[in-house]
C-alpha cells in the first residue's frame, strides 16, 4: 500500500470524526476517497483529511451540506492547477469571502451565547457559594 495513503480508521482518528460520519461524507458527495485497495477499503490522503477538517470545521457554526460542497466546489475549482482566470476567479473569491463574513458572524453570535453561558454559572457557583456559608 502507498506510504501516502491512509485507510479511514486513521482519517478518522485524524479528524476526530466517526467512521460513520466520515462515510455519509462520501454518500453526499462531500469527500470522495482517493482511491481504494485491492480490498476495496477506502483510502485517502492528505487532501481528503484537510478537506474533512473544512467539513468538521464548517458544522459546529451550522453549515449545511449544501453550503458545505458549495464552499468546497470554490476552493477546488481556485486551487486546481492553472485554475481560473479572471472573472471567474473573482467571482469564486468572492463566494469565498462570503462564506468568511458569514463564519465571523456565526463566531461573534457564539461568542455571546457563551458569555450568557459563563455569566449564568458563575451565578450559579455564586449561589451555592452563599448556600454553604449559611449553613455553615
């Protein structure tokens, strides 16, 4: 097997992700295996890990799939050699740059929620702090 390949046991230990999400990855069409084994195991690279690691990245703001592969079809197409010229690639910097303003906007809403949050148990700690003093 190719040093350079990796059976999705690893990718998943890689991307902290299950292998069953990895694998509904690749039913919607999100990453595709680079290749496979004389087995029929899955085998990526270390392109198919970074492109899950946008993928992991991407959900815990609320991403959908759709706007995943949308985000993902971009940054190939910018990346694939002698890639786009002109209108073309300013055009899917500009979806780019859209998906960015969107993430800093999910960044900032989280960001609230967890200052609530912290905010809300401190004053729960401050609570059971003066509960102990009174009994004690």
């Amino acid at each position: 097997m190719d040093s350079k390949h990796m059976q999705i046991g690893e990718v998943a230990a890689r991307t902290e992700l299950s292998l069953r999400t990895i694998r509904h990855y690749e039913e919607t069409g999100l990453v595709i295996p680079s290749a496979r084994s004389q087995g029929g195991f899955r085998l990526y690279t270390e392109s198919d890990v970074a492109r899950l690691m946008v993928i992991r990245r991407m959900k815990p703001l609320g991403f959908s799939l759709d706007e995943m592969r949308d985000l993902l079809e971009a940054t190939d197409r910018l990346d694939a050699p002698g890639g786009p010229g002109g209108d073309e690639r300013d055009a899917l910097l500009e979806r780019v740059r859209r998906y960015e303003a969107v993430a800093a906007r999910k960044i900032e809403e989280l960001q609230v929620q967890l200052a609530r949050a912290e905010d809300f148990a401190a004053t729960l700690r401050a609570r059971l702090e003066e509960g102990e003093a009174a009994r004690g």
